[in-house]
C-alpha cells in the first residue's frame, strides 16, 4: 500500500482577493510561505520517502519549504497536477465570473471530471512505481477536491489552502483518512 498526503499550495494574493487562478502562474504570498511551514510541521510526525508536485510555482514552491522543513527534496513536477483551468473565468474574481456567466459554465472551462483523471492517473503511477512508501503531492485544491470525489464516498468540502488529505492506495481500493487535516 502507498500513503499519500495531499497538500494544497499555500495562499497567494488571487486566493486573498477571491479570484479564479486556475492554470495562470501565480506565487506564493508571504501568507502561503508560513502556511507552507505549518503544513511541514503538520507531516512532520511521519518519515516520508517522496515529494512530488505540480509545476506551478505557488505548488513547488510550497513543497520546496516543506522538503526544507521535513529534509526530503522534490525530486519531480507532474504536469497532470496542475490546477483546474478556468478558461475565461481565470483572473476574475467569484462575483465578476458569476456576473458573467450565473450558470457556472465558464467558456473554456476544463471538465472536472478530466480533472479528476489526470490527478489519479500520477496517484496511480506513484503507487505503482513506490510500493509501501509515503508519497507527499502538493498540488491544487481544485485537484484535490476531485480526487477525493472520485474516490471517497460523499462530495469533499473546500479544500483550504496549506491543507493535508491523507489516503492510501490499496490493491482492493481507495481508503480516505483524512481531509483538510479532519479524520472522516
């Protein structure tokens, strides 16, 4: 079985305005650099043997204070983990993209379900490739939530920013521990 720990990138000033950043590039704040820490301090209890994630500066970044703080490098950015793209909506802030367009379905808009496939697809590879190890994946929230909606058994809440899921791949399935840090 593979352990995983999900963790959502640390704040960025799109996050602290409401806007939709989806696949733009936008850094951490000062913000998302101390929540990065907590959330090191948080997978500090537990020997890790891979750190992974999206290549998105505000995702790698955020590995990159947690590798520093649990003594583990990122070794590898997965394409496949980077954020949900919004399409038109990106930059916008949640009432501008409403006004816009109240029905959610933003032009350009990736499916979440595509989402899903993709954020699965590395989980998969990961567990494939290391076997009885424990994986930590810094991603997306958008990533995240649809993961853990394919695989858990009830709609996943908000994921908030410097947040940990846990889960553990089995061959008979999916097991969730835990999402935004709460046990389920």
């Amino acid at each position: 079985m593979t352990y995983f720990a999900l963790v959502r990138h640390g704040e960025t000033d799109w996050n602290l305005h409401g806007r939709l950043q989806g696949s733009s590039d936008v850094p951490l704040n000062d913000t998302g650099r101390a929540q990065a820490r907590e959330a090191a301090h948080r997978l500090a209890d537990r020997t890790w043997d891979l750190l992974v994630s999206s290549p998105l500066s505000r995702a790698s970044e955020t590995a990159d204070i947690i590798g520093e703080s649990i003594g583990l490098a990122r070794t590898e950015t997965y394409d496949d983990l980077v954020e949900r793209h919004y399409g038109e909506a990106e930059g916008l802030t949640d009432w501008e993209a409403y006004h816009e367009w109240p029905h959610g379905w933003y032009p350009g808009l990736e499916p979440r379900v595509e989402v899903a496939e993709r954020g699965l697809r590395v989980l998969q590879q990961l567990a494939a490739e290391h076997p009885e190890s424990a994986v930590v994946i810094v991603t997306h929230g958008g990533v995240i939530r649809a993961i853990l909606d394919v695989v858990h058994t009830r709609r996943s809440p908000r994921i908030l920013n410097a947040a940990v899921s846990t889960l553990t791949a089995k061959p008979e399935g999916w097991l969730v521990h835990s999402i935004n840090g709460v046990d389920v």
